[in-house]
C-alpha cells in the first residue's frame, strides 16, 4: 500500500471512502514488535512498556516493566546492600513467540538482561521469572547499544524433546561473553529455566580482547539450519564492519557446524555493512516466493556506503540455496582440501583440518567433534549480489512479499516515508505506503499481518496500520495500471482496480490486467470505419484484447441511448463484436460545419462498461 494522493470524495461515495489508518500511540519509546501468527496479536516491548494489542491495534493490556532499581555493577538480585543502585529504565532486548508452549519470552536490559515468561494471550499475567539463578539465567544484554535476536527452537535429550530458543548477541562490558547460546524454557535436572544449555566456547567473545565486534540483526530457521545475520570487522585492528550469514545445524547440540559466510553488497563491496540503524548493523527480511525447485528463501536487505560523494544505500537480495551452496564449498574445502578452494586459502583460522574424502562436507553436514572451531569464509570467497537499488538517503527498515510471483520490497527511510519497490530485474520505485509521512524515522519493526494485507509501520513511538495496497481508489483502467503496482491490476468484467484475487474470474486470461506487461482493452477500429446516417445495418468493432465469455455473459453495445445486443466472433485471432446500430431517426443531428456526427459507443458485459469509443456517421 503506498502513499497515494488523499482523494476528496463526497459524502455517498461510488468506491468505499479511504478510513483512516488504525493506530497505536507507545507511552515510551518503542524496542521491538511481534506479531503471534495465529491471533493477529502484536506484542510491543517499549522503554519501561509492555503491551499486548489486538490485530486493529486496540490494547489489550499494558504492563509496567520498569524503571528497576538497578546498575550494571551491580549483580541480581540487587538489594539495599548495591549502594550504587539507581532507577534505571528497562529497555526491552528481545521479543520471541513461543506457539509450542503459549509463551511470551521478554527479555530486559536491566539485571544484566535476565528475561520472563508470559502468557501469550494475557501478556500482563507473569508466569516465571527469577533474579537468583546466576550468571547462567543473564540472557540478554545491559548495554543499550547492542544488539540481541533470537529464534524458536527444540533440543533432544535422553529421548526428551525440549523448546528452547537460540540467542544471537553482541558482546557488551557487563554480559556474558556467548555470542550465541541456546536457552531452555524449563527445569530439568541440574537444568534451570533460561539456562545455557550448551557450552561450545568457540562461539563466543574474548572479554580480553574484542576482536570482531558482532552486531546481530536477525534470526531464523529453515531446513534443519538456524541462521544469524550479522555485522563484524574482521578482526583486531579493524573498525570497517561487513556483513556475514552464519548457518548451524537445529540439532547441533555442540555448535561444531557454524559457520560464517561474508556477504557483499556489489562486486567492489561499496556498500560493505549492512545497513546503519540506531546503533548500527544490518536490517534484513526473508522472503519466501516460488521457484522452479518449489519454495526458495531469499535475504533482502539494505546495506550502507558511499554514493555519488554522500551517504548512499544499495539493496542487494541473496537466495538462500546460493547461500547455502557457497557455506558447503567452504566446509568441503576445510574438510578435504585443507582449507583451499582453487589453490587459494578461503577459510579462516582457527580451525582444525583434516584432510579427508571428498563426500565428508555432505556426510558430515552438521559437523563433527574433531572440528569444533566455527568457520569463516575469506572476503575472496564471500557471496555477493549486485544493488538492485540504489539509492541516496538513510533506509532504516524492509520487509518483503511476493504477490501474484512479484517480489515486492517495503523500505522504512529515516523521515518517515515507507516506499514501495517492486523487485524486477530494474528494481525501481513507484509509490509510498498510504499514510501520514511524519517526518519520524521507521524503525526496524517494519511487519506484516498474519495474511500479508496490512503492514505496521513503527516509528519512535507510534505503530500504524496500512494496506498493502490501495486499489480502490483508482476508478478507470488507466489510472489503475500506470500505477505498476503488482497488487492491483484492472477486473475488466467487473469495471474496478482490484486484487487479483479479488477479481472474479481473474485467473483466466485477459481479465486481470496489470501493467506493465498488459494495456486497458480498446477499441482498434470499426468495419465499415463510418457509415451514412441515414442507413441502418450491423458494424464490427475490432477489440484485440477483449476477454473470452461464456454463455452467460451478456454482451451489449451502447451507441449513445440506444442499447443493442452483440455477438462476439473470434476468427485468425482477432476478436470482434458485431452490434445493430441505431435507426436513422436516433442519431444526433449533425452539428453546423460539420458533415458528420459522432456518437459515444460503450461495449458492456453483464452491464459492465469494458471499453468505449466513438463512431462516426456523415450526413450524405
């Protein structure tokens, strides 16, 4: 849905009147926003805020999560004896949906980032939380600065399926050093809830020495593999950040199939990080759309640079069988070929290589004990991706759907503007999000609803929700598909701008259009061309795009007041309709200094306008 010129409609409206956009006002400044899939619900985790909201972004509940008493010195429970405590604002670090368990999992920044339970369909009901358990249950992070994501999953022991869910986060002055740990939503046995349950010290920062610098952005699972996307520098000396993917095996209850490829946006990697939001780091949407081998998964995202002297953006999309293609070269080539892709190192150390047969990086997918250092592909062999947009000015959000096989891609700016790209091969943009442009910047929670037709754009404090499209408001065929807008093609034999899916009949052919493959349906040319108003006979209308009826359809032509019924013929490919024309005495008299009169020609379906002209009759 884009942001289209507000249309004054009177009072009686001929196509439904633009409402104004649901919208949800935070007290505090907003963190992060999720969504429960089969509810609609939304789920707002702010400064100080909790808030349970309906699917129209009525309240629901509202929580107080904050300010704590607290300081980062300090370790929890903090009691009278930390002098150093303070009222200190709760800033929330993480919201995950467990479905499997009917839990909210809501993680804070103040004691040292220990997270709580709660009921997904009462959010302000608290069913666990505990300051007493340790290092072990410091989840998440103090520092407002860094960044923390998360993933659903399940972990198998002694025949026993538990949930857990899998944590990704920079490293910050007071947190745990886990980069990513997997945490347990139960007790069970020497087990507490929240505890780390597995201890691979290879994924993990150096308190020592900060060597790379992680920034998180997003997380998630598909195929038996969990994914991070992140931002690092490559190692000490470093400051430049770039962009990595790192894939895991679920099951891997040891880590040892971690694995980082670097991703470049470009072939010279002019925009080498991910794009700048807030802290920094990257923002990303996965996509699922239709491929020859079925589903694919492909990373949008944007990434930042230099263009043209200033500030610039490029947007770069991955498919995720090329990813996952590129992460088994390099671990083939530590497991067989020491390393070496084309007699070229590609993998970084540390790591242990064996040389071993050629299969072992499929035999061996998920790793192995006698390689347990995560590994890394050099920048020779990162992936990369041409920009297919590019373009100057601070993109702060995406999210990307695909509609009627188009990709589409939303793009949050820094002023407040949300537009809407369609991601061909010359990805370009055609409108804006329908809504208010604030002049507040998008932040990064930029979602759609359960079934794709609405988005909420977020910005500081405020969550809107908007359609994805706004079809309606064009009324002629023209204006609808000069829009190019892959959601809204012209309904011929409905007469209206609308959904394909919306569309009766708008699967066959020729009744849906859109642009820019397809043009409204015209009249082409009459046979006779004109004919004398005082004669009385048949014409045929040639229409070339004219839809196929079928039995039922009523087909008419209008010849200024005069209806007559028509008949459609398709011969050699050409499409036309023959109509009656009017008798002599219903034709308009012909105009002073003129030697003929043109009278308007409609052809209806089922009443339906499809397509007008004019035809001529001479006064001789």
């Amino acid at each position: 849905a884009w942001q289209l010129a507000l249309v004054a409609l009177a009072t009686a409206c001929a196509v439904p009147c633009h409402a104004k956009n649901k919208e949800f006002p935070s007290d505090t400044l907003i963190n992060n926003v999720v969504t429960d899939p089969r509810s609609g619900r939304l789920y707002v985790g702010a400064v100080n805020r909790l808030y349970q909201l309906s699917a129209d972004l009525q309240v629901e509940s509202r929580t107080e999560t904050g300010p704590k008493r607290d300081n980062k010195q300090c370790t929890p429970p903090v009691t009278d004896a930390c002098e150093e405590a303070v009222d200190t604002d709760n800033h929330n670090k993480l919201l995950l949906v467990q479905e499997a368990t009917d839990v909210l999992v809501v993680c804070g920044s103040v004691f040292r980032g220990i997270c709580s339970l709660r009921n997904l369909s009462a959010a302000e009901q608290l069913l666990y939380f505990s300051d007493s358990k340790g290092e072990k249950s410091y989840v998440a992070t103090a520092e407002e600065g860094v960044s923390v994501v998360g993933v659903t999953s399940y972990f198998t022991k002694d025949t026993k399926n538990f949930t857990v869910f899998l944590v990704g986060k920079g490293y910050g002055s007071h947190d745990s050093t886990k980069l990513i740990s997997t945490r347990i939503l139960q007790d069970y046995g020497d087990w507490v809830v929240f505890d780390s349950i597995i201890e691979a010290s290879a994924v993990q920062a150096n308190p020592f020495v900060l060597r790379y610098l992680h920034d998180f952005r997003f997380a998630f699972k598909d195929g038996g593999f969990v994914y991070f996307l992140f931002s690092r520098t490559l190692g000490v000396q470093d400051t430049k950040n770039f962009t990595f993917v790192s894939r895991m095996c679920e099951d891997d209850q040891g880590y040892y199939s971690y694995t980082e490829l670097q991703l470049n946006c470009s072939s010279t990697n002019k925009y080498n990080k991910a794009q700048v939001m807030g802290g920094g780091g990257l923002l990303l949407q996965a996509v699922k759309g239709g491929g020859e081998g079925g589903h694919v998964w492909a990373f949008y995202f944007t990434c930042a640079g230099r263009l043209r002297g200033d500030a610039g953006r490029g947007s770069g999309m991955y498919p995720l069988v090329s990813i996952n293609e590129r992460l088994v070269r390099i671990i083939k080539a530590c497991y067989s070929d020491e390393g070496n892709i084309d007699e070229k190192s590609a993998v970084y150390s540390p790591y242990s290589s064996k040389s071993e047969e050629n299969n072992m990086a499929i035999n061996n997918r998920c790793g192995a004990e006698y390689l347990p250092s995560p590994l890394a592909s050099k920048a020779e062999f990162a992936l990369t991706a041409e920009p297919l947009l590019a373009r100057e000015g601070h993109m702060t959000a995406v999210a990307v759907a695909v509609e009627n096989g188009h990709a589409v891609a939303f793009l949050g700016t820094a002023n407040g503007e949300v537009l809407k790209v369609h991601l061909s091969g010359h990805a370009e943009v055609y409108g804006q999000a329908q809504g208010d442009v604030t002049g507040e910047k998008v932040n990064k929670n930029l979602l759609f609803d359960p079934r794709l037709q609405h988005l909420y754009v977020t910005t500081e404090k405020k969550i809107t929700k908007v359609p994805v499209q706004a079809c309606h408001l064009k009324t002629d065929c023209e204006s609808c598909v000069s829009m190019k807008d892959p959601y809204c093609g012209w309904c011929v034999l409905e007469g209206k701008c609308t959904k394909k899916t919306e569309c009766r009949r708008g699967g066959e052919e020729k009744i849906w259009l859109w642009s820019p493959n397809q043009q409204c349906v015209q009249i082409e040319s009459f046979q006779p061309p004109n004919l004398s108003c005082k004669e009385t006979r048949q014409v045929d209308i040639n229409i070339p795009a004219l839809p196929a009826l079928n039995s039922l359809d009523q087909l008419q032509c209008e010849f200024g007041s005069f209806i007559s019924e028509a008949v459609m013929v398709i011969a050699d490919s050409q499409v036309r309709v023959t109509c009656s024309l009017p008798d002599p005495v219903e034709i308009p008299p012909t105009p002073d200094q003129q030697d003929y009169v043109s009278v308007p020609v409609t052809v209806l379906v089922n009443n339906i306008k499809v397509t007008s002209g004019q035809y001529h009759f001479y006064n001789c």
